[in-house]
C-alpha cells in the first residue's frame, strides 16, 4: 500500500510517524484545559471530541467522544471502529471537500500534553519472546533447562496490575523491596539495585469476550497496540517468583506509549509467527499471520546527557500472537473486558544487541554496556531515560507508535518503621 496524501502537508513526509495511513487514538490538553479525544495526523492533533460536539462526527445515537478516554468507541464495536476510519479518512485526504470545516479543529502535538488513551480494565502480561525466556531461564536456571517444559506449548502469562500502568512521560520511583544481595544469609528490605526496562508490545481488547474464544476470533477482539515498557526489578524478581511468579518486581510502574495505532493500520504489515518447534494443541493454532513486522528500538540516556540507542529488535520475533495470547486467556471461561490491556513479553531478537532488556544486554551484569557518552550501566541509574520506539516500514511513509519515554527517579527514603 503506498502512503495516501492529506492536506495536512506534515502527514506526507516518509519519516512522520503519523500519516493518513496511521490515524492513532489518543487524548491530549492544552495549556490549562481538561484532555479530550484526538488524532494524530503528521505534527498534528485532529480534535475528534470537538468534532462530535459540533456534528461533523457522529459514531452513535449518544456522543462516545465526550470522555477523556477511548474506551466508548472501543465498547461500540470493530464496524464503528471501521466507520470512524472512513469517516476521518475522508476529513484529512487531500483534496476532501471538508478541508474548510475540519481544519480549526487541528491543533500542534508541541505544547500539547499527552494522557492515558483509555481506561485500563485489567493488565496481563505475558513470556512470549522465545529469546527473552531462553536468556532469562538460563541466568535464573541453566542453559540446559533454560525453557521450562510448558513454553513451546503455553503462551505463559500472569495477572498484573492495571494500576501500575502510566503514560509516557512519567517519571518512575525506583522501588523499594525485599531482596537478597549475593552473598547475604538472608534477605533486606531496600531500593533495587537492579531495575531494568523491559521492550513490549500491549494489545488494547475493545471486545468483551463471552466464554471461550477462537484464535481468529480474539484477533477481531483487539482495537489497537501500544509500545508498553514492563519496568522490572530484577533482585525483587529473583528472590520473590518461585512458585508463583512475579508479583513486586513487576507493579511499580508499567508505561505505555500515548497514541493507540489501530489494528486496520497495521494490516498491510502481517507476518506469520515463527515455525513451530513442536505443534500446538488446536485451540491455538492460527488460520494466518497475526503478528506484525514492528521495528523496534531502546534508547538510554543518562540525567542531562544524550541518548545511545543500546537494542534494535522486531515484534515479528515473538513466538506466540496477541490473538494466541488473548484465546488462550479466554479457555478457562476467563472473562476480557473491553479495556483489558495485554503484554506481549520481552521482545529480544537472536543477537547481543537486539535484546530487549538490559539483564540480557548486560548479561546479568557480568558484561555492562558501554554507551555513546562512554557511561557503562549493567542496570537503571537514577536519572536514566528509557525511550522505546516502533514503527512499520511502508512503501515512502511509516506506521510508528510515537514514543514511550520514561525517567527512572530515586528511590523514596526508607521509613524508620521499615528499617
Ligand atoms: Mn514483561
């Protein structure tokens, strides 16, 4: 698909992350004004709440756009999610003879401030990177156990918190938690020593599901992704998972990046997941290609210093889909809601430097990395910015995510009750 042109002339530049082609749902304010619900189109943002407020956009019998969030037009279904496409489609191609009606509702994305595009209902991430489970289980394990027996046939998962996740943009505390340095009998309570980032994909559900759904069916399921970063702290993590996973090391924070691209966008960009080492059982196989060939990177740039980019990867490595991930969420009758926000799992490609978190980056901390500014990190300093970024490559335009940025800031001071 080439890229569609707009009057919008910014929109037509082969390195805007925003183009006719992409359209993204987020909510934004400016200066001193409450959020509302906009678009973004090149350096722009389309008002759609003001544009349903004066008639031009109509999605129902009762206004959906009313609210600082995305969820009601998620709830009226994947058609409305279709119409609305058409209908700004039709506002912001070049040519269209609305030009004169829709353009005072443009206003800059500079000066704007970004907000949670939609109300998180539950967040669940998953362990779906097959390179990313490899490396991890053979530092916490060994290499030769390294995939526990359920991985290629699972895609494995557990229940996070929707509370923990923040827009880009926020800054995040390092957390305090019970941990048990090397060589230490026993475990303290203190700061983390060994916070980390984790590079994610998050599948936004905008269907409700009844009972247990197919694989193709849980693909019709999802309105949109985001960049999605699963701040981990990996000495929490370390000494709390057996048996039951993580809990602490994973509910600081998780951040997202604001602009939700719609599934239509990232159609021309399907791609298979990876050859089956074993078969799966049926209830998980797909009928076609449901992941997307999302390029990715990680940037780190240290308080007042610029940044390195320290991994460059593709969503395209992951084993298992978001639709596989969402069916098998269902099989146990398990209800998703309209809001329900999935993880996809560390996203590390095959190599050193397209892994998606620094535990494997720096392997552990045996092997710290050097960045650009000549600083070495193995883990998060304070004052560390985590930037993810992710972009489709089209033919002369790009579908991107916009940023998930995120500043890690000290730990608060330990309470003299806690000491
Ligand atoms: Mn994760």
């Amino acid at each position: 698909m080439p890229l569609m042109r707009s009057w919008v002339q910014s929109a037509n530049s082969p390195d805007t992350d925003f183009p006719l082609n992409n359209l993204p749902c987020g909510v934004f304010s400016r200066k001193d004004e409450d959020p509302r619900c906009g678009v973004a189109i090149g350096d722009m943002i389309l008002d759609v709440s003001a544009l349903e407020e004066v008639g031009l956009l109509r999605l129902a019998d009762e206004p959906v756009l009313d609210v600082p969030f995305w969820n009601e037009v998620m709830e009226l279904g994947p058609d409305a999610w279709a119409r609305l496409r058409i209908l700004l489609l039709g506002f912001l191609t070049e040519g269209s003879d609305v030009k004169s009606q829709v353009e005072p509702y443009l206003v800059p994305q500079a000066g704007s401030r970004m907000h949670m595009p939609f109300l998180v209902s539950e967040y669940t991430d998953f362990y779906a990177g097959k390179h990313h489970a490899f490396n991890v289980g053979s530092m916490f394990r060994d290499p030769d156990n390294a995939l526990p027996a359920n991985w290629l046939h699972i895609p494995i998962g557990y229940n996070g918190r929707a509370s923990s996740v923040v827009v880009s943009g926020t800054d995040v505390r390092r957390p305090l938690g019970q941990l048990k340095p090397p060589g230490s009998e026993g475990p303290v309570f203190g700061a983390s020593q060994r916070f980390d980032f984790e590079l994610e994909m998050g599948a936004v559900v905008g269907k409700a599901s009844e009972g247990m759904v197919s694989v193709p069916e849980a693909d019709t399921m999802i309105f949109g992704y985001v960049l999605l970063n699963d701040w981990s702290a990996r000495d929490i993590q370390a000494w709390e998972y057996v048996p039951l996973g993580p809990f602490q090391a994973k509910a600081t924070a998780t951040t997202i990046s604001p602009w939700i691209v719609m599934k239509a966008a990232l159609e021309p960009f399907r791609t298979p997941t990876p050859a089956r080492e074993v078969p799966l059982l049926p209830y998980l196989r797909e009928p076609g290609p449901m992941l997307y060939d999302i390029a990715l990177e990680v940037a780190l740039a240290p308080e007042g210093k610029a940044e390195t980019v320290i991994s460059r990867t593709s969503y395209a490595e992951m084993y298992y889909s978001a639709a596989q991930q969402l069916a098998h969420h269902t099989s146990s009758g398990c209800a998703m809601n309209v809001g329900d926000l999935l993880g996809s799992g560390t996203i590390s490609g095959p190599v050193r430097d397209s892994r998606g978190s620094l535990l494997e980056l720096s392997w552990g901390g045996k092997e710290p990395l050097t960045l650009a500014t000549g600083d070495e990190r193995s883990f998060i300093a304070d004052g560390d910015t985590i930037v993810l970024r992710g972009h489709c490559q089209g033919d002369g335009y790009r579908i991107g995510f916009g940023e998930c940025r995120g500043k890690v800031v000290a730990a608060a001071t330990l309470p003299d009750w806690a000491r």
